[in-house]
C-alpha cells in the first residue's frame, strides 16, 4: 500500500505542494480556512487518504452497471436500429429524425444542468436530484416499449418519449459524476472512474447478450412477446428501465446525504453564484479550456453512439441481431480499455490521456468510413471501443481534479452543459451531410471535424495549473435559511 501512496495524479511536487499549501490558505469573507470551510459536503469531504473504501466506490460503480443498457439498447445498437427502419419511411429519413431527436435532448440538457448542478452544490440535493432523473429516464424508456408503429403519430411520440428519457439520463449523468471525488481519493480518481466505466460496459454488454438471447433471436420470445410489429425488440427498453432501477438501488441505499446546514432553497440565489462562477471562468483558465474542447471531442463521440447501430445497418446490411453481436464486440473492447486507461490515466494524467483517445478515435472513424467489408468495419469498431471508454472515464476524472471543493455539481453542471451544449450540432450535421448526399458514409464523415479539433483545443489545457487553481479556490457561500414565520 506505501507504494500505491506514493503515486500522485501531479508529478511536480512544487505543484503538490502549493496544492497543499493552498489548502491551508485563509480566504477573505470566510471565518475558516479552506480546508475546514470545503468538509462539510454532502457526504463527507473528499477522499484524502490513498486508500478506498471498497463498500462506496463499488456501490458508485454500479451505477454505471446500471444505466449503462440504456445507452447500448436504446441509443446505440437496438432501439435506434428499429425506429430509422420500422418508424421512418426509409433509412436515411430515419437517420435524419434520430438526429434531430438526439439535438433536441441535447440542447434542453445544455440549458438546465448548470442552474440544477449550481442548486444541488447550495442545498445538497445531488441525490435527490438524480434519483428524480434516474426515474425519469426509467419510465420514459419503458414507455417506448408500447409505441407501435402502426400507431397514429407513431414516430413523433416515440421521438418525444426517448427525447424525456434522454434528458433524464444525462442528467442523472451530471449528479452521479459529481459523487466522484467523494469516493476515490486524488491519487485514485484515474481508475476509480475507469473502474466506473469498466463495468458500465460490462453492464452493458451483458444485457445485450439477455436482449439478444432472450428477445431478438428466438423463435418465442421470453414471456411469450410476440414477435409482431417488432414487439419483442420494443421489450428491450422494458429489460432496460427494469435493469436501471433494480441496480440503481445499491448506490442509494449506500451513499447517505445530508443537507447543507443552515442552507435554504434560493433558487435565485443558486443562479447568482451559477453567474459569477461563470463570470470568474478566468480564473479557472484549464477547466474552461478544457470544457471548451470536450463541446466539440464529446459532440463527436455523442454522434458516435447515437448512429453506430443506424451505420451498422443501413450501410453494411447488419440485421438487428448482427447489430448486437458487433455492440457486444464494442462493449468488450470498451470495458477493457476503460480499466486498463484507468492506471494510464493515474500515472500520466487526464489530458494526456484524453488527447491519446481523441487521436485513436478520429483514426478509427476514418477507418470505419472507408471501410470496404463488414471485416474492416468490424475492426474499426473495436478501435472505437478500446478508444471511447479511456476518453470518457478520462474526461471525468479530469473534471474531478479541476472542480473546486463544495462545487463539484456545479462544475459537473458545467461538464453537462459542454458536453450537450453542442451535442445537437454533430448528429444535425451528420443528418445533413447523409441527405445531401444520400449517403451514410459521408453523414459518418463529418464526426472527424469535431474529434480532431477539440483535440487540438486541448493542447492548450495545463492539467498541473487547472488542479491549483481549484485547490486555492474559495468554498462556496451557505445561504441561511429562513427563520420560522
């Protein structure tokens, strides 16, 4: 274990050390130094020793086992898949309204996750925020296992529901990312969050292999579903809502929450500090540069997930269950590669890491647009998944070292807001590019602007700077509650 200690995310130890000397450093306006005035967070203060507490982190893990169907099934490899063929009156028409769907979702988050993250950091509500959002997104999924095609308004309600439950799970996404630093100690966050995505594509990859086997493939589906109107393919997002609340419970019934003493519910207030953190963006110079290039890598990657399956099959032929043979393939590579990233991460850093992924993946999806055969697509594919886990884990346990102390929601607010600002601009762009040239490949091509430029922005991120500046930063104020009429 001395050893494991030894190891730190910043290898300067002149930087280590202003890191820690600023922890010491009293703040103007505040009775307390800073080290006293960030420990009372929602659920205790930030983990400082090198060691883990296995029962919490595994617990926050599962979470990510949890929610992690939704993305694979319903945005990714089936659902997707079935709505631009069975809903659309062709493929390239479904694409084009998939894409507008996704942009919706993804702008509505980019709108209301700053204030909420802002508000969660004020009252101490992160829990109770992401359990509204995990429900919300469960229901809403579930939903879309009983819109038929044949249905009048079909397409537009399918839309609607997957647009509600696509805001719930990013979201959600938001509250449980801030829950980091409160598990996994500095040194750790690399491959605790690695950890994190390791089993969401485990979870994943696992209940592709249920849906495959038990609702897609056979001649009598699970629980006698018929096979009809692609009934037994809508009850994969039934397998996928029910799979988010059972394994969504460990992590709520193990991480305890209190409220912010003194703190009232200002909703006005919460928008005021959510302003002047925005305004004092200077003075976190890295984690602005670094959310500047995550609008345009993650929009990328978004892109990526939300047509793989769509790309998979109206350009290669795949049926449905080919489909989830290769989302099983991915989810292996991507598992894999989120752990093993995780120890990367810890030794060489977030940014480092987070620019190796851009540039594989870029590298992959140039591959996957020339692509001749299944056969290269295939290994495109796995490339793509080796590369995605290790730049989403990274991105966050980047966020994690550049958040402040007692704004950690607000700050994954802001990872949120980046990460959706723009997330409506790469599937327009790609619906587009596939109808103006009535192709998917050059729909598919048009993700390499937004991974190569956001990966040049990164360049400009200083990993060692952005973590002193949060370490100097003042906590955030408490708003008193008001007194009793």
């Amino acid at each position: 274990m001395g050893g494991e200690a030894a190891r730190q995310v910043v290898r300067d130890p002149g930087v280590e050390g202003a890191i820690a000397a600023a922890q010491q450093v009293d703040h103007p306006g505040h009775a307390c130094k800073l080290a006293v005035a960030v420990s009372p967070r929602h659920f205790g203060p930030a983990v400082t020793s090198s060691s883990l507490d296995r029962r919490r982190v595994l617990a926050w893990c599962l979470f990510d086992w949890a929610n992690s169907p939704y993305t694979t099934l319903v945005v990714t490899f089936v659902y997707s898949a079935y709505f631009a063929q069975a809903f659309a009156p062709d493929v390239i028409t479904g694409t084009a309204w998939w894409s507008r769907a996704v942009s919706v979702a993804g702008l509505c988050v980019a709108l209301v996750a700053p204030a909420l993250g802002a508000l969660a950091d004020r009252r101490g509500l992160r829990l109770r925020f992401l359990a509204v959002a995990t429900t919300t997104c469960a229901v809403a999924t579930a939903a879309l296992a009983f819109v038929a095609p044949g249905v009048p308004h079909a397409a537009l309600l399918a839309l609607g529901l997957f647009v509600v439950a696509d805001i719930g799970f990013e979201l959600g996404m938001q509250f449980y990312n801030a829950l980091l630093p409160t598990v996994a100690p500095a040194a750790r966050l690399g491959r605790v969050s690695g950890y994190g995505w390791a089993l969401g594509y485990a979870g994943g990859l696992v209940a592709l292999i249920v849906a495959l086997v038990g609702f897609v493939q056979p001649q009598t589906p699970w629980f006698g579903i018929p096979r009809a109107g692609g009934a037994n393919i809508r009850a994969t997002c039934l397998l996928v809502a029910v799979w988010l609340g059972v394994f969504a419970l460990p992590m709520f019934l193990t991480l305890r929450e209190a409220r912010r003493p003194g703190a009232s519910l200002d909703v006005r207030g919460a928008f005021r500090e959510l302003v002047t953190t925005f305004r004092a963006v200077r003075r976190y110079r890295d984690a602005a540069l670094f959310l500047l290039a995550r609008l345009l890598f993650n929009d990328g990657l978004i892109t990526v997930f939300a047509f793989g399956g769509i790309y998979a099959a109206g350009t290669f032929g795949m049926t449905l269950g080919d489909v989830i043979k290769f989302g099983i393939g991915i989810n292996v590579a991507a598992g894999a590669g989120a752990f093993l990233f995780g120890f990367v991460d810890d030794r060489i850093g977030g940014r480092r890491t987070v620019l190796v992924s851009c540039a594989a993946l870029a590298a992959a999806t140039a591959l996957a647009v020339w692509a001749p055969t299944r056969t290269w697509f295939w290994v495109a594919g796995m490339l793509i998944g080796v590369f995605a886990g290790p730049n989403q884990a990274a991105s966050r346990s980047l966020m994690a070292r550049f958040a402040p102390p007692g704004r950690e929601n607000e700050f994954f607010g802001f990872f949120a807001f980046s990460g959706r600002l723009t997330a409506f601009a790469g599937p327009a762009l790609l619906g587009v590019a596939t109808q103006a040239f009535g192709s998917q490949r050059a729909g598919v091509a048009t993700i390499l602007l937004f991974l190569l430029v956001g990966g040049g922005l990164l360049l400009l991120v200083d990993e060692d700077r952005g973590r002193l500046a949060a370490a100097s930063a003042s906590p955030p104020p408490i708003t008193p509650a008001s007194p009793p009429g």
